[in-house]
C-alpha cells in the first residue's frame, strides 16, 4: 500500500488555514517550555504482592503524582516486551489500508475511525492524526464471536484483535490495581470498589497514528485536551512528541523503553474533588517520522453517578453529581457548539 493512499487528506483541509499565514502563536495558549522528569514508578512490589512497607511507598509516590503532575510514568508493571512487539506490529496492519477503506469501505470499523478535524475552522483546532477508538466490547467480540456476515473483514485482521484482546485483558487489570491504590489513599471504605467503575466492556482502546508533517512544526498531531475518563494508560513509541501542562508551561514527555504512562481523567478528578488532576495535554508531530501510540481509557457505564469521595463532615463537594452519560452529552454539545470542549467546570457546583 503506498503511503499517499493510506493517509487522510491532511494537506487540502489545511490549505485555507496556511495560506492565510495563520499563527498558532495567536491562540492563547502557553507556548513556553519547560525541562521537567515526569516521575518515573517502580510499580513491581504493587502488582506481584509486595512487602507491604514497598507497596506503601510506590502508592504514595503515584499518589503525590497525581496530585502535582496528573500523569505518571510506571515500569516493572507485568506487561511483557513480547505483548508491546505484537501489538506495535499488528496495528500497522489497520492502518496500513487505503484512506477510502479506513474512512468508508469497510462498515464494522469505520465509525469507529476519525482523523484530523474535518471540521476544524482554524489551525488550533487541526490534529495530524487518525485513529480507531475502539469500545473493549467490539474487541472481545470481533475475538469470540464466529459472526459470517463480516467473516472476510474478521479474517484480515484476525490476529491484531487477538493480540487486542490479550493487551486489554492485561491492561484492564493493571488499570484495576492503579485505580484501586489511588482510591484507597484518598477514601478508606473503597466505595467504589465493587462499583462499574472497572468493567473492562466500559473501556475503551484508541489506536493512534501520526504520520510525518512536513508542513510547519505549529501543527498538532493532538490539540490540547483532558480526557474524559476516569484514568487512562498509555503506550507510546520512541519517537516522542506528548507534552503536558505544568505549573502553566508545556513539558515533554520523553519515551522511556517499557514504561507505560498514566494519567488521571476528569472523572477522578471530580471523584477526588481536585485533589487528583487531570492536566491538558497534547502531541507535536514530527515532520520526518510517523509515530503511534495506544490509549486504554477506563470508563465507567453511562449511568454510573460521578461525585466526589465520601469525604470528612466539614468538607465541601466542590461537584454536583453527574451521571457519565450526562458528561459525555455535555462535552459533545460544548464542542458542537463552540470547537471546544469546557469539561469539568460546568459541573461545578457554585
Ligand atoms: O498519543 C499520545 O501520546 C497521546 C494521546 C492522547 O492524549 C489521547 O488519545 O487522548
Ligand atoms: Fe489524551
């Protein structure tokens, strides 16, 4: 397949954009830079049940995190080398189709792909990305099921699913133990335990590509957002790009080989009444390579009610409570009607 057919029509949406010699300079965001080390936590003693004062400290430490930065770094989490080389080769596979096939020619994932922002009115609102945001459900399915209706599509790319469904199998359960720990610290009664929160067929998985953007270094390949889950965990390759926001300047996020990154949602953050952040973060594309990641974003069910942890008498819920459907309707609109999304603060109880 050659490159050219594979990619979305970046270029022709953007022209408009270029030719008007718009800057992205001009869009009010912090453009400044900042060298910082995102903690980077041993997590081993958490996941193979380790002495106990080990556990503590890696709790702690992803706990401060959450709190200062958002995001977090973890290794020794259980996922093996061998999971991240199938898993890095078997997506290729996915995107490697002709444009027309990604975007209309193959109706069991086509709604589940987007790309750019087709859209977009102005050049801060572009990404140089596409992506499949697929619901953990369709995996299982696509995985299990011997429907004969899509057996051709199925059989194409039959070993990516399985090797999906194996990563979303071990990730779900490493989202289980980081959630679990950093509820624990902030509420004693772990009341959300036993809730929906975990169930891997609320989650999603997003497979992201970003090709090579010769164009100008002011493009995106991921404008500036928070993600509207409650925690998400993500693979990124070695070639770099994700900066997130601290202390109001950006700050890369270096690849680091095995290390998987994690970052707290809007919903944790309305469930710990902003003790945990969910920080705006975004992607820079490179003009000579492609890059991919991988976003496993846990979500609860749509009627799960979002509100702030049982928290001590003289405390105030800085939220009302929100049902998950209600928040995605909210952002969808927001977006629909502005380009942005406004997220947590129209939640605020005043
Ligand atoms: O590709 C990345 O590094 C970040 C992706 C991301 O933020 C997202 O998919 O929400
Ligand atoms: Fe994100």
């Amino acid at each position: 397949m050659k490159e050219d057919m594979a990619n979305p029509p970046f270029a022709d949406h953007l022209e408009a954009f270029l030719s008007d010699n718009y800057k992205v300079d001009g869009d009010g965001q912090p453009q400044q830079q900042k060298e910082g080390k995102l903690p980077i936590i041993d997590i081993g003693s958490l996941v193979s049940g380790g002495e106990e004062e080990e556990r503590r400290r890696c709790v702690d430490a992803m706990e401060r995190a959450s709190r200062e930065w958002g995001f977090f770094q973890i290794k020794n989490h259980g996922l093996s080398d061998d999971l991240f080389s199938e898993m890095r080769r078997e997506k290729k596979k996915i995107f490697e189709c002709s444009f027309e096939k990604k975007s209309s020619g193959c109706e069991r994932f086509n709604k589940f792909y987007s790309w750019g922002a087709p859209n977009a009115t102005s050049l801060h609102q572009f990404s140089w990305y596409e992506a499949f945001h697929l619901p953990v459900s369709f995996i299982s399915e696509e995985t299990e099921t011997s429907d004969d209706r899509h057996r051709d599509q199925k059989q194409q790319f039959q070993s990516l699913w399985e090797v999906l469904d194996r990563y979303t199998t071990a990730v779900s359960k490493l989202a289980e133990v980081l959630a679990g720990a950093l509820i624990e610290t902030k509420d004693g009664s772990s009341t959300m335990r036993s809730d929906k929160y975990f169930k891997k067929d609320n989650c999603f998985l997003r497979l992201n590509r970003y090709p090579p953007c010769p164009l100008s270094s002011e493009i995106h390949g991921l404008t500036s957002h928070t993600d509207s889950d409650f925690l998400t965990i993500l693979w990124q390759d070695e070639v770099g790009g994700l900066q997130l926001m601290k202390d109001s300047k950006w700050v890369s996020v270096h690849p680091h080989p095995g290390a998987l990154i994690v970052n707290i949602g809007d919903l944790f953050q309305a469930w710990s009444n902003d003790v945990y952040r969910s920080v705006e973060h975004r992607v820079m594309t490179n003009a000579k390579l492609e890059r991919y990641s991988v976003g496993y974003f846990v979500c609860p069910s749509s009627d799960s009610v979002v509100g702030s942890c049982s928290r001590k008498e003289e405390e105030t819920s800085l939220y009302k409570k929100f049902t998950f459907g209600e928040y995605k309707t909210q952002v969808q609109k927001d977006v629909k009607n502005t380009g942005n999304k406004v997220g947590l603060s129209r939640f605020l109880l005043l």
